[in-house]
C-alpha cells in the first residue's frame, strides 16, 4: 500500500512539475462565480475534486464514453457517497453531462492522497460538482420594461454619472438665478418655481429652457416688503387702470447698509399738472433723509429715474399715487435698494445719475405724447431744485451738451412779460433770474441753448462745454410761477487728448 502510495505521488508530481500542468478545483464556486481555485498540496478539502488544465480533452458527442467503472479504493475506510463500489454508472447520473470526462482524488484534511481513477475533463468547466450536481442560487435579474416609455429630460450643466442607471431617469438640473424678462415685459429673476413661491415672488413666463420661472416680486396696493428688488405697479398690470386710486406701498429696508432707493420709471403716465402743479394724480414719495428733497411727480415720465437717499433714516419708506379721476393710469417702477459699494449707486445729493460717457439728460413730464391717450400738455413742474450727476468716463476731461430736441425755460419780470425774447437764448442772471439750467457754473435759460462761448448769435443753439474738473453736475431750478416745456439735453464726454 505505501508502494502504491509512493508511486501515485511521484506521478503526481511529474505531472504538475514537468508539464507545467496546475490543478484546479471542479468542485463549483458556491457564490455563483466561474473562477476556479488552484490546488496546492497547502489547501484543507474533504471529498473535493480537481481537474488538470493540461489533460483536459474536448470528446464530441458521438465518441465520449458512456460509462465507467469505479473500482475499489485502496482504503475500505473512505468511498464516494451515494455509488455502491465495483458498479457501472452513466456519466451523466453522476455529473449530469456526458461530454467530458473527470479526474478523481482522494484527499484528507491537511494531507493528500494520489488519484486512484482518472477521467479527462474537457477544456470547458463547468461549475457543476462532479460527484453531486448542485443548483446554484437563483438570482434575481432586474430588466427594464420594454413596454415603458422613459422621457429624458434635457438638463442644461448637469452632473451624470455614467454607472448610475437612475440619472438615466432622474436628472438634476442646474442654471444660474439671472435676470429675466416675463411675459408683462418687467424684469425679474430666473428661478425654480419652489424657490419663487418660497419668495413671494409671482412665475411670469419661463427661463433657463423652460427649466426655471421668471419670477417678479410685485410691490402691490396696501402691501409691504423688504426685498431689495421689486415693482410697484398698478392694480391690472399690465393693462391700464382706470379707477380711482389711493395705492400706497410700504417698502423696509433689506439692511442697515442700504444707503439708497433707485426708482426706475419703466412705464409711468399719470394725468399731467395745471400751471405745473400735480392737483389731479400724484406720485409721492415719503420717509426717506430729512435733506433730501423728492418732488412729487405727475404726467408722463416714461424712461425717467430717480434716487431716494435713506442712509440717515430706518424707514420704512412709503410709495404712493393718488388719483382724482377715473381716467387711465399705468405705472410700473423698478426700486432697487442699494448700499454704497452697488454699481448703480450715485454720489450724495444727486437727484438723477448717469453712467454712461454720452446719453441725454430731460426734465420731467416734457414728453408730448401718451400711450394710452391720456391727454397731454407737456411742462417742467413748479418749485424744483435738484442736481443731475454724470459719471466721469476714465480718460475724459470735458463734457460738451448739445440741443438736437427742444429746449424752453420761461422768466418773466414783475409785469408779467419774458424776460427775453421767444425764440432766443439766456444766458446769466439778468436773463435768468428764477427758472434755468445751470452749466460750467453759467445760468442758461429761453429757447436756445447757447452761452455766448462760441456763437454770438443767441437765437441760434450752440454747443455748451464744461471743462470743469471734479464731478460732473447740470443743475436745474424753477420757482412757482411759470413753467415751460422743459429741455432735453445730449451730452458727451470728451477725451483728454482730443478736446472738443
């Protein structure tokens, strides 16, 4: 038996050392898997069974043999389960196919014995136990309907990864919260819905491709809020109202560091004033520094805009037009609460601002026409006072005005007559006592824009520059007796290197 024993050994490892051959365990993987586990002389098995790769032969199905014999083990102590010894049993009763052939081993724990039958195992494994066929496992195998129609929704930068089959259905949508147009024409910011609810805000029209809302935060009659941007329009915007209106609009400041309130006219047409006064509407606005002084406005102001210093004062600041007839109205403002480190803010004591190097400048209410039929008689308004800043372009040190429109600032004497000729230019206090443009640090006033620098003849305009340095300021002033048409001025910034 220990010849035998010996001899089985030395031919076992002829074959693993000479041959190259590895040996491989046939008994399958219990996770289901195809790998298959190497044989060393280190491993601990009981009742397991190998196959070499090297002796492994393809048998077609008209050749393999259908049966073998089992012949009796050296040791009585130790047989196959379930087959009776020195019996014929068919291949596949045994490893359920018959198109290969196996290689047996008796082994114990911790030592291992030599093979005392051998069958060649074809070059396919199969995972199947050799001695006993056991089932693997059944999987669950997750397949999508085919009947189901999933919608891929666009997504504009959004983050997929390619190895998670849910973002195949789900995506998460990104896009910046800019500013937007709605479908009333006012400008609001693109939002998700949830976040514009959550504001307050109202969805006018889409943005960001139809992922996000156009969302506008209305200023409404007898309401309040603290947003720093927001429209106070009237009731029905943007259609025309024609009630009579007492609308008043609370407005808090968003925080301590807002020094002012930008009110921008994108559509403003109320009834105009008598002999300059605003006695029928009226536009007021209240609660802003004890120094600063806001006219009350009426008519037509389209395209005009305003500052409300508020640095002094914790507010709130109140919003207001007051109507007396039921005639059309329609109004939407732009307010814009700003600290002193926004773009948009101006200098103290400024009325009106512009930033750009050229533009125009024009009183209020000297449009003539109105675009809801209201009527019209365009003039500038009684008791003003205000200054009109213009940023000063880098690389520029004069600002020339021109007069390409109209232009009409009246005096009249204590006898009720112009002070000047209709038709002509004023320029200085004698012409210019009480309504007048004040340009250069010289009183222009009558019909003509010209200050006598250029052109002697004051019935004609001439351009008007200030070659001032410091900032840039056209003041404007009328009294409470008469009022003209008012002005609107071209102004352009000269470069340091070509003066006009």
């Amino acid at each position: 038996m220990y010849r035998l024993e010996s001899q089985a050994l030395v031919t076992f490892w002829t074959l693993v050392n000479i041959q190259g051959q590895n040996w491989y365990a046939a008994t399958p993987n219990l996770n289901g898997g195809n790998e298959r586990n190497q044989f060393t002389e280190a491993d601990t098995y009981e009742h397991k069974y190998f196959a070499p790769l090297a002796s492994l032969r393809y048998t077609n199905q008209s050749e393999f043999v259908q049966k073998y014999l089992l012949t009796n083990f050296q040791d009585q102590q130790y047989s196959p389960p379930t087959y009776n010894q020195n019996r014929e049993h068919n291949v596949s009763d045994i490893i359920g196919s018959s198109d290969l052939q196996i290689e047996y081993y008796k082994t114990y724990r911790n030592h291992t014995h030599m093979p005392l039958e051998v069958l060649n195992y074809n070059n396919t494994v199969n995972i199947d136990n050799i001695i006993k066929k056991t089932r693997s496992k059944g999987r669950i195998i997750k397949r999508r309907c085919p009947d189901a129609n999933i919608r891929k929704t666009k997504r504009i930068e959004s983050k997929q990864s390619p190895r998670t089959r849910f973002l195949e259905v789900f995506q998460v949508v990104e896009f910046e919260h800019v500013a937007c147009v709605s479908t009333s024409g006012l400008e609001g910011t693109c939002l998700h819905e949830y976040e514009c609810e959550s504001s307050g805000g109202s969805m006018m029209g889409t943005c960001a491709d139809g992922y996000g809302t156009c969302c506008v935060t209305l200023f409404k009659c007898d309401g309040q809020s603290s947003e720093q941007l927001g429209w106070f329009t009237n009731p029905g915007f943007p259609s025309p109202s024609s009630d009579r209106l007492s609308c008043s609009f609370t407005l808090n400041k968003a925080s301590d560091d807002i020094k002012q309130i930008r009110l921008d006219f994108e559509t403003f047409e109320l009834l105009g004033p008598t002999d300059g006064t605003c006695q029928q509407d009226l536009f007021v606005v209240s609660g802003q520094n004890t120094n600063n002084i806001i006219p009350i406005l009426c008519g037509i102001n389209t395209g005009q805009h305003l500052y409300v210093e508020v640095g002094d004062t914790k507010g709130p600041i109140y919003l207001s037009v007051q109507t007396y007839a039921p005639e059309n109205r329609l109004y939407s403002i732009k307010v814009s609460q700003l600290t002193w480190a926004d773009e948009l803010a101006s200098p103290t004591g400024c009325l009106q601002y512009y930033s750009e190097a050229q533009g125009y400048i024009e009183s209020f209410n000297s449009k003539d026409r109105s675009e809801i039929g209201i009527p019209r008689i365009p003039s500038y308004l009684n008791n003003l006072n205000y200054a009109i800043c213009i940023n000063r372009a880098q690389g520029t040190c004069s600002v020339t005005y021109t007069n390409d429109d109209y232009m009409q600032i009246v005096n009249y004497d204590l006898d009720g007559l112009p002070v000047i000729p209709q038709g002509q230019a004023g320029v200085e206090i004698f012409n210019c006592p009480s309504d007048w443009l004040l340009i250069a640090a010289t009183r222009i006033c009558g019909d003509r824009l010209n200050d006598g620098s250029v052109l002697q003849d004051f019935s004609l305009n001439a351009p008007v520059t200030d070659t001032s340095a410091g900032p840039i300021t056209v003041w404007f002033r009328s009294d409470e007796g008469y009022v003209g048409r008012g002005f609107k001025l071209q102004y352009k910034q000269n470069s340091c290197n070509n003066p006009a």
